[in-house]
C-alpha cells in the first residue's frame, strides 16, 4: 500500500508510473488525514469485476435462501424445449 501527500499530486507524470507499476490504489492525504485514492484504469476494472462477481454469488446465495432455485435437470429440460434442442 503507498500512501503519498496531496502535495505530490502536482507530478502527475510520476503519479500515473506508480499507480500503473503497483497495480493497486494510492492513498493520497490531506494535512495527514486520507483524502482521496488514485489507481490505474486496469485496477480499477479488475476491482470493479471483483465487486461484481462478489454481487452475483451473493444474490445466488440470497436466491438459495428465498427458495427460488430449480432442480438442475427440469432447468435444463424447460431450455432444450423453449430452444428445440
């Protein structure tokens, strides 16, 4: 994890090399205090895909608990008819 201070934001030449060599987000402080983060377009797409895989087993978990599931074999039944497979 790198934190840097805001003052350091001015070099923005040296911000974009860290944060694409890191591959993660750079904590940048205010008066010592976080303020802001900063990374790659790459890190921020492989974060976000991880929020959204997290998204989707959590609604699959929450449709196990609700009952809302089928039976594997009747799915797969009721797609090759719709599809006439």
């Amino acid at each position: 994890m790198q934190i840097i201070p805001i003052k350091d934001l001015r070099d923005t030449n040296k911000i974009s090399d860290l944060c694409n060599k890191s591959n993660e987000p750079i904590f940048i402080t205010k008066n010592g205090y976080g303020d802001m983060v900063v990374m790659s377009i790459k890190t921020y797409e492989e974060k976000l895909e991880r929020i959204e895989m997290y998204e989707a087993i959590l609604n699959g978990l929450t449709n196990v608990e609700e009952g809302k599931t089928r039976d594997g074999v009747s799915a797969l039944k009721e797609l090759k008819a719709k599809y006439d497979l």
